[in-house]
C-alpha cells in the first residue's frame, strides 16, 4: 500500500493546526530514504517533516513520523513521490555549553543549563517582549507526634543539568531538558524531571510535555505542589492589562484596573471587558472615565484553584497582605490561563485539566513589571500528597501482600503555550483551550492499519459478515463505553489516578471494592490497554482514543518504576497504585504503549517503552539466581513480556542484539519436551537469554495466557515467520482444550493428576483453542472455541459479569438512601474477566474467518 488518506481524528477549532502523526507501511513498501509527499485535498503537495519510527524485519520502512502545521479544515493524503520543499522554516542550534536556540518566523526561544527551563521567548511581534520559565516544587514534611504535629514546608527550584536538541527542523524542533529540583539552602535534591520543548515553523505555539518522578521518603514527603512558573514583563495602563480564566462554557475576564464607573456602561467599558481590547482614555474627552478609572483598585494576584472534578474557584486580591475574595465558582475549567498587556499577550492551556485535579492557574504581580503566570499541575492550596500505604500489614485472602513503595513511579502533564501578536479576544481563548482540551492528530481509515499488519492481523475485524456476531462486536464496545460511564459516575479522577479503572464490585457497598487489597485499582491486569487500543483500531472512534491515552499515560508513569529498586519493573492491582508486594515485568512492558507510540510518536513514551528493554535484568526480592545465573521466569508473563519490549527496541532501532535474544529463546523453548508446553516455569539465564527446562514443577498455565503473552506471540510469529513456533502456539493451544485424559496421552505423562490444577481457567484461554483449531485445520476446536465465548456469565473472575447479549450492562437502580448519590450499578462486573473475554473474542474472530480462507 502506497497511498493512503489521512483525516482528522476530531475536529479543530483553529484553522491550522500544529501536528505529528504516525503513517504505517507494509512490509517491503518503502526503502529507508525514498521520497514520499503528503497532498491536500485539491492535490497541493504539503511540506512535512518526517523520520522513521519503525522497520520491518527487511529493512523497510514499518512506521513514519511525521509534522507539520497544516490546514484543519481538510483531509490530506499520503503518498509515495516527491515532496514539497519548507516554505516556513524554523531553525535550532546547540552550542558547545549546552545552549540550545530556536528561531522561526514567529518566535525565538533560548534554553540553558542552570536554574531556568527557559531563559528567554518571545513573539516576534513588535513591542513584545520575552518570557521566561521555571520549574518549582514544595515538599511538606510531617512530624507527627501524640499531641502535636509539625510540617515544613521546602521550595525546590528546577536544576537543568543537560539540555538535548533532538530534531532540529526544518519544520519541527524538539528540544528535551532533564534535571532535578533542588532546596538551595541545603542542597536537597528530589523529582527529577524531564521536560521536552515543541517547535513548530509557522506557529506561535509551544507545547511542553512535564514529566517527573517521585523519589521521596514516603513516610515525610508529601508531595504539597509541583509548578511551571513564567516570569513575564509587563507595561503600560493597568486597564490594559487583562487576566482571563476559561470556565465550563465562558471565561471569568477581567482587567487588572476594571474602569467601571456605575450604572452608566461606557462604550469603553465595554470594549475593554466584553471585546477583550486595549482602550485609549482620552483625558479631556473622557476626564470623569479616566477619574473613576484611577481611583478604582487594582488587583494583582487571580487565581483559579481545580480542586476537585466537579468544582473550581477564582479568587484575587490587589496586593500581598490583602485578602483574598471570592469572584466566582464553577464546575469543570476548561484549563487554560490569559495575559495580555502592552508588552506580553500569552495563553497557556493544560490538557486534562479538571481530570487530573488538584490543578490550579496563577497570575501574581499582575500590576507590576514582572508580573508571574504559574501553571500548577499539582496545586499548592490542596492537601499536601500522601504517598504512605493505607495499611501496615498485608491481608492474604484479598490479594493483600503489602509492598507500599512509590520511590521511582512518574506523572506526566501536556501543556502549551500560545503567544499572541494582538489581544485575541475572549472567543479565541476560548477556541485555544478547547483545542488543548482535545487531540490534534491526523490517522488513516482503519483499513490501512489492518492491510499493513504493522500490528500484525490477529485483531483484525472479519472482512465477511458470517464470521462475525454482531452482539459479540457491540459487547467489545459495549464494555469499553460502560468504563467510560463508571468513570464518571464513580468520578475516577485526580493526578496518581485517573487514566485507571478498578477490578472488582461489591453489590452489597453498591461501590468498587476501592478498600480491599488487590481488588482496588487495575493498574495494567489482564490488559485492558490492548482492548482499548485493538478496539480504536478497528473504529477509529475519537472517544476510545480518549480512554485509551489516558490509560497509556496512567499506566506508563504511575504503574511504572523509573528509578531505584524497581527500576524497569511494575506494581500489580492495589487499594494504592504502588502498594502491591508484586512488582513485575508484565505491568511495566511496552506491548501496551506500542500503539500510542506509533500513532502519536510520542517522544515520552518512547522512552519508557527504551528504558525497559533490558527489564530481564531487573530483579524482583523473590527473585534468587541460582549458581550459573538463572532466575526462574515463566513463558508467560515474564518471557512473554521480555520479547515485548525486545521486539519493540528491534523494530524502532533494528537493533538485531534484541532480535537475537528473541530468536535464542524460542530456540531453547523448541528443545524443551513439550516446547512451549513444557512448563510455565524456565529457567532464564539473562546473559544467554536462553529457556532452560526445568522438569516437573510449578505449573500456572492461566497466567502465561492472560497478560498479554498470546498478542505479542500471534504478532511475533508474523514478524518472524517461524513455522514451528505457530505449531508451538497451536500445541499449546490444543493441550489447553483437551480433556485431564487427553493431556496426559499426548504429553506422555507428563501432564496428570497431581499437576492438571495448573490447567484450569480455559476461559482465559479461548483464543488459544481457536489456533489450535487454526492451524490443526480442526473444526472442533475452534467450535469448542465458540462455545465457550458464548457460555452465560457468571461471578466468577473469568466472565465479564452481568451484561446482555449485546454488551450492554444490566443495571439496576441503587435506591438514593442506599448510597451517598443517585447511582445504577451492574450487580456484578469483572474488569479481569471483561479484559479477557474482550481479547478472547477479537481474536477467535479473525482465526475463524482464516479457518474459512484455508477451505
């Protein structure tokens, strides 16, 4: 495939708009090096900057990225052939200090090693002038005593250490700073963090993706507030300088000196505060006007504190020592902050905003000449952040085991920043805002990602009707769009939490079990990513794309350990999302942030997705090597996910090291005496990357196919082309399916009474039945297969839970004194079991429609 379209995954406000995207390309397609254009609709070939994300085993080109600031308003069309030479271009330098500068014909921006995130930024615009930034944070450490309790409070400033240009244009610069906050009176040092810079030619924005990581005692510091602060410069009439906050529909817009003289409105007046411009008071014409205008107090500080997900204050006073007042109060911001005077018009707009509430927006010194606009992504006038565990000793039966350890886990925000060349006017704000709010993102029809196989075909919807059912497809989305109401109905919100779900109901609380063990968060269990993501693929739909981005940034940051002891590794499903004594490979693998990555090119992601490739090193305290080096590692998950993030390093880098370690364990599987079968243990040897048989043991059979392992496995043998390795996957398959008797026959014995335990939970297993049906040609199997997928739910942890036929919830109205609020719940819903069932369905799906393409 060649050429394809390309359109908005929703709609634009502003006219153009500044964007990255991912193209997929099918093996063999597209040379490394070979020319391709992007058209729009009237065959205008469009500039566009673009690099190679992925390869095919071959060398061909698997995933593009490319950026651009293009026309909303139309689609566009990619294409192989010559492209169109920049004709807005921006240009970024590093020097040998470490200085980084970027200038296009809007903007100039410099960046240093030290104590700013930003030395200078300024519009291009005459009689503007530049900004600066700097990053802050406050620890509140807590002495809690039997009659007394003392906190103190430090400010951190953000240290720069080192400062990467990582493209350099000509139509996109990203700039990446990485450094760690600092106590300049004793030199403490916490949350290192790593910022990245986007510059785009042709634009006034610049978005700023914030990331940090907790490394703190949990036990004394609460994380009390975490800002980017930008130091502005200010000038001219204080009726001039306006301060603007968006609301749920509107914006609360004021200037600093109102010029309100009564209840005469003067045309001024209303330019001023309804058309959002500069007025010139004509002292003689309009000497009672400029009179009252001078005498009316002016107001320095405006605050809007998100602090909770349903409610929002603005605040303001005219100096320190002041009081504050209240101006007004609303439900959900839309997050983003104005400045405009005669010296500096900026907008800074925050993704997420309410969602990930206690967020708060600041202007300070509003009247002054250097007036201060802050963005803080974790408010400094909410309750300081505890990270302690909720209880001090484990409980056995309610996957309880207690591991309360934040020390390594990450949160990242999106931000940008607009500098204007005029006073926009409250109508553009607010178009700006709701921009941020959603996803500027070009994708392809869902048809090009299927006939590309970049993500292989096992999720592929049947090309013909009779191999699917239709109440099974809406189920799919039927799960996902119930998620999505009980996020909201049970206001899973708030900075460490939203982007997650929870894993089991309790009928009789009429609540999720949020207070019980392991039964609270689901952090990454039984990959509900991969549902949401196969699901968006196969739509396209904007809504599930919301849903599943957020999951991606919960569960890549927060889920994940980025330093420390843990490094590499994840926290499995806990009251807290770091509270499990299990910390494993399985939660913190690249297989669920791949499609992210290669849709947005997220530059964060790809990180994380980097730093876990080596994740076969990491160790957990359960975890003993033995005399030559070896661990004991099951195929699934812990193999399972090592060849994820191998896979992923191998494809983004050809870097046939990782290739390699994929290859010498399959090889060692296919030596066992049932290959894959053999045993859900191995022993790993991480310097040969080799499967050593151990012999009967510990059998989990359940666990090496529910997080994960048969997606990266049907993907992989796709990748590869191993015909063994199929008959590996279908043998295991079919031992799954085969009766106790049955399963001790065909292993020689090796499967019986006193290990057959280990092959309960077929439910999990579904899609595993329908390649042994597959690619044994075997009819049965795959009908045995479809059998199962349509047996009735029950309370167990392997069924969705109460659902119709068609995915749709059953609900029952929970009487109003039964709950603190108006509520109707599903009697019982199992996230583990929806997760599964979901997969399982996907998958049986287009193996039967490849059972029909074999007849």
């Amino acid at each position: 495939m060649s050429e394809f379209n390309l359109h908005w995954l929703t709609p634009r406000k502003a006219s153009e708009a500044a964007v990255s995207f991912g193209t997929p390309w099918v093996r063999g397609g597209l040379l490394p090096g070979e020319s391709i254009r992007l058209l729009d609709e009237a065959g205008n070939v469009k500039p566009v900057q673009t690099k190679i994300n992925a390869y095919w085993p071959d060398g061909t080109v698997k995933w593009l990225l490319h950026s651009a600031v293009l026309d909303t308003t139309q689609g566009h069309r990619m294409s192989k052939g010559e492209g169109a030479p920049a004709t807005k271009s921006l240009i970024a330098s590093q020097n040998l200090d470490g200085t980084v500068t970027v200038e296009s014909e809007l903007l100039s921006c410099t960046m240093a090693t030290g104590n700013e995130l930003i030395s200078s930024i300024t519009r291009k615009t005459e009689g503007q002038s530049h900004l600066s930034a700097q990053l802050i944070a406050f620890i509140e450490n807590r002495d809690e005593q039997e009659d007394a309790e003392t906190v103190t409070i430090h400010k951190l400033i953000g240290v720069t250490k080192r400062i990467t240009l990582e493209e350099s244009g000509p139509l996109r610069a990203v700039v990446k700073a990485e450094g760690t906050h600092s106590y300049i009176k004793d030199g403490m040092q916490r949350f290192p963090f790593t910022i990245r810079l986007y510059f785009y030619a042709g634009s006034d924005e610049v978005r700023i993706v914030h990331s940090f990581i907790y490394d703190g005692d949990e036990n004394i510091d609460f994380l009390k507030g975490l800002a980017v602060q930008f130091h502005m410069q200010a000038g001219g009439e204080l009726w001039n300088r306006h301060v603007g906050f968006t609301g749920d529909t509107g914006m609360f817009y004021e200037a600093v000196q109102p010029i309100y003289i009564g209840k005469d409105v003067h045309p001024l007046y209303e330019k001023q505060q309804v058309d959002g411009q500069f007025i010139t008071i004509d002292p003689v014409k309009d000497e009672k006007l400029l009179e009252h205008a001078r005498d009316n107090a002016y107001w320095g500080s405006f605050q809007l504190q998100q602090d909770s997900c349903e409610h929002y204050s603005v605040v303001k006073r005219t100096k320190p020592g002041c009081a504050y007042i209240p101006a007004v109060q609303g439900n959900r911001s839309k997050g983003a902050v104005f400045f405009g005077c005669e010296r500096t018009i900026v907008a800074v707009g925050i993704k997420d905003f309410w969602q990930k509430c206690p967020m708060s927006l600041e202007v300070t010194g509003a009247a002054d000449d250097q007036p201060v606009l802050t963005v803080w992504l974790r408010s400094k006038n909410a309750e300081a952040y505890d990270f302690r565990a909720y209880d001090t000793v484990s409980h056995q039966y309610s996957y309880g085991d207690l591991d309360n350890h934040p020390q390594g886990i990450a949160n990242t925000n999106e931000m940008v920043v607009k500098l204007f060349d005029c006073m926009p006017g409250k109508k553009a704000i607010l178009n700006f805002a709701e921009d941020v709010q959603t996803d500027a993102l070009l994708i392809t029809d869902v048809s090009v990602y299927e006939q590309t196989n970049v993500f292989g075909t096992y999720w592929c919807q049947p090309k013909e009707e009779r191999y699917r059912t239709e109440g099974n497809e809406q189920a799919v989305l039927g799960f996902i769009d119930f998620y999505r109401q009980e996020i909201e109905q049970r206001k899973w919100y708030g900075f460490w939490d939203y982007g997650d779900v929870m894993h089991t109901y309790d009928p009789v609380r009429h609540c999720w079990l949020y207070d019980v063990g392991g039964y609270a968060w689901q952090n990454t269990e039984l990959c509900n990513t991969y549902v949401n993501w196969l699901a968006f693929l196969r739509t396209g739909d904007y809504e599930i794309y919301r849903f599943a981005r957020a999951m991606t940034r919960h569960t890549s940051e927060v889920d994940t350990y980025h330093l420390g002891k843990y490094a590499m590794l994840g926290s499995r499903h806990n009251v807290r999302h770091w509270g499990c004594k299990w910390k494993e490979v399985r939660i913190s693998m690249a297989g669920h942030h791949r499609f992210f990555y290669y849709l947005t090119g997220d530059e964060r992601i790809g990180d994380i997705m980097d730093f876990v490739k080596d994740s076969d090193l990491a160790r957990r305290d359960d975890q003993i090597e033995d005399e030559l080096g070896r661990i004991q590692a099951r195929t699934g998950p812990d193999w399972s996910s090592f060849v994820s993030n191998w896979m992923t390093r191998w494809e983004r880098f050809q870097d046939t090291v990782y290739r390699d370690k994929i290859l010498t364990g399959i090889r060692s599987l296919k030596n066992a005496p049932n290959r894959l079968s053999s045993g859900s243990h191995f022993l790993y040897n991480s310097q040969t990357s080799e499967m050593g048989y151990i012999g009967e043991g510990t059998y989990q059979y359940h666990m090496v196919v529910c997080f994960g392992a048969p997606e990266i496995w049907f993907e992989l043998v796709e990748l590869i082309e191993d015909e063994e390795f199929k008959d590996m996957l279908a043998q295991f398959g079919n031992y799954y399916a085969m009766t106790p008797e049955e399963r001790q026959e065909a292993s020689y014995g090796l499967f019986n009474e006193s290990n057959d335990h280990a092959w309960r939970g077929e439910r999990f297993a579904i899609r595993m039945f329908a390649y042994a049906g597959y690619w044994y040609r075997n009819a049965g199997r795959m009908q045995q297969a479809l059998e199962m997928l349509s047996q009735a739910a029950d309370s167990s942890s392997n069924t969705p839970g109460h659902f119709d036929g068609s995915g749709k919830p059953v609900f029952t109205i929970v009487a109003n004194t039964e709950y603190v609020r108006s509520i109707r719940e599903v009697k019982y819903v199992n996230t583990n079991g929806i997760s599964q069932w979901s997969l399982n369905y996907i998958e049986t799906a287009r193996l039967r429609e490849m059972i029909g393409e074999q007849q």
